[in-house]
C-alpha cells in the first residue's frame, strides 16, 4: 500500500510541478526576449532532468552504476520514444528549422561520443570532465547565436518576473521530489519481484525520472508551446549525457559492462530516426508519433522477455 502511494503521490506532484515549470519558463522567455525553443532546450530540460541527476549520483556512489547508466540510456530512450511520441500522437509537435539543422545532429554526436568513451569499459574522472566541459560550451553556443524576439513578437505581460522565477523554482523542486518519490516505489516494487538491477534502470527508473519530461511536454504541446515540448525532450538528452553523466562521472567512476550492445543501439536509432521524421514537413505527426511509441514497446518488449 505505501509504494502504491509512494507511486501516486509522485505523480500527482511531478503533474503540479511541470505546470508551474512551463508557466514559469514562458513567462521568463517573453520577458528576456528568448524564444520558447532556447527556454525548453535549457531551463525546461535541465529542470526536468534533476531526477536523472540525483538518481545517477546517488547509485554511483552507492557503487550501482548499472542503475546509473540504465538510467541514463533508458530515459534517452524514453525520451524520444514515449515521451515525444505519446506528446505527439495528442496534438502534432511544429519543429523549427534549428532544430534539425543543430540541436538534433548534436544529439546524435553527444550519444556517439558516449557510447566511444565507455568501450573501455566505464567513465573515469577526465571522462567526466570532458562531457562536462561538452555541456558548458554547448550552453554558451546556444546563448549566444539564439535568435531573439523583437518587440513585436513579445507579447505583453504583467507577470512580475520574480513570480515567474518563484514558479520555474517551486515547479523543478517538486519536479525532483516527485521524481524520486515516483522512483523510489516503483524501484521497490520490481525488487520485490526479483527484477535485476540493469532492467531496473533500463525500465523503471528510466520511465520514472522521465516523467517529469512526459507530463511537462504534455502541458507544453496542450498550452501550444510545441516549442518547449521537443526542446525539452532534445535538451534533456543532452543534458543527460553531458551533464550528468559528465557530473556523475567526476564525482565517482561508472562502471558500464552490464550495458548491452542492443541498448547502445536503441539509444541510438532512436536519436537518429528523429532527425528524418523532424526534417519531413517540419513536424512530428501522429504517424511518426506512432512509429515511436510502437518502438519503444517492442523494445521494453524485449527487455521483458530477457527477465
């Protein structure tokens, strides 16, 4: 009964806290100037990801790093696959053209550069600092060549921009405790039923740190900030490898044997397919939506079938 609320209450708090967020974070880009892309790739993913974060740390140092990593790779998944294709099957995700053209093709290099610097068989410290150093030079990319709004295109709002940033803090706290409070019974309810600790982080944990993505992309896409939804999925991807993995990693070695080739390789189809059904008409249809989805399962699918 306890994990069954410990899941529930998770979740109600994870749905409470992506609306602030998105409400926050919109209000911010109106009156910086920033367009809802720049907004969702950073601030809107980076918030929704502080779950991945505590998570990775917490089981590298508790010396569970299959947990760290399936975190990791299976939220990337996830991401893509669930996340961006249940958003999309509800209402139709626009894509701007930087999107295609940087983010997306980013994506794909950071999960390439990934998967090479684990062939030896883990992340050391230097490791860390490089995917780290990746992150930090990839904001400021991203900062200064962002297109910004003219004062035509930026709507009028009395919001007092304090309230604004009261809202982005209260909605990624409650983003982080609804996380871990959903992951935390949902990780106590597969080890009841003997699920081992790479499945655990490749399934549960993953989707469980990821639903701060989903129900934030799904707010988005409703309140029509397409932007925000495919920005938040993107950059939570990258911020995933780059940061925490790259945060993880200089805080305590990953040790990544456990991680299958089929992983790696749905990690990475999965950014690589997004990049053709993004560029098609510059959007994410219900038919790709469902491509992705039927994807995912067909490889939870397969991980199931492995237990």
């Amino acid at each position: 009964m306890l994990i069954f609320m410990s899941i529930l209450g998770g979740f109600l708090i994870l749905t409470l806290g992506a609306e602030a967020l998105v409400r926050g974070a919109s209000q911010i880009a109106l009156k910086l100037g920033l367009t809802p892309l720049i907004i969702g790739l950073t601030i809107v993913a980076f918030g929704t990801s502080a779950p991945e974060l505590a998570v990775s740390v917490k089981s590298a140092i508790a010396g569970n790093s299959g947990i760290a990593l399936g975190n990791v790779i299976g939220s990337n998944i996830a991401n893509i696959g669930l996340i961006l294709g249940i958003t999309a099957l509800i209402r139709p995700i626009k894509i701007e053209s930087q999107m295609v053209r940087r983010d997306i093709p980013i994506m794909i290099a950071a999960s390439l550069l990934f998967w090479s610097l684990l062939l030896d068989g883990g992340l050391s410290f230097w490791d860390g600092a490089i995917l780290s150093a990746l992150l930090v030079a990839y904001l400021t990319f991203s900062y200064f060549t962002a297109e910004k709004q003219t004062d035509d295109d930026v709507e009028d709002t009395k919001q007092n921009p304090l309230l604004s940033v009261l809202f982005i803090v209260i909605g990624i706290s409650m983003l982080v405790g609804g996380g871990i409070l959903f992951v935390d019974g949902a990780v106590a309810m597969a080890k009841s039923f003997g699920i081992s600790e790479v499945i655990i982080g490749l399934t549960i944990v993953a989707i469980g740190t990821s639903m701060p993505e989903l129900v934030t992309s799904i707010v988005a896409a409703l309140k029509g900030q397409s932007d925000i939804a495919i920005g938040n999925v993107v950059g939570s991807n990258l911020f995933n490898i780059l940061g925490i993995l790259g945060v993880t990693a200089l805080i305590h070695p990953i040790v990544g044997s456990e991680i299958s080739n089929l992983d790696w390789i749905a990690m990475i189809a999965f950014a690589v397919i997004l990049l053709p059904f993004a560029y098609t008409g510059l959007r994410i249809g219900r038919r790709e939506a469902a491509l992705l989805v039927l994807g995912y399962v067909a490889y939870i699918g397969y991980l199931v079938a492995q237990v």
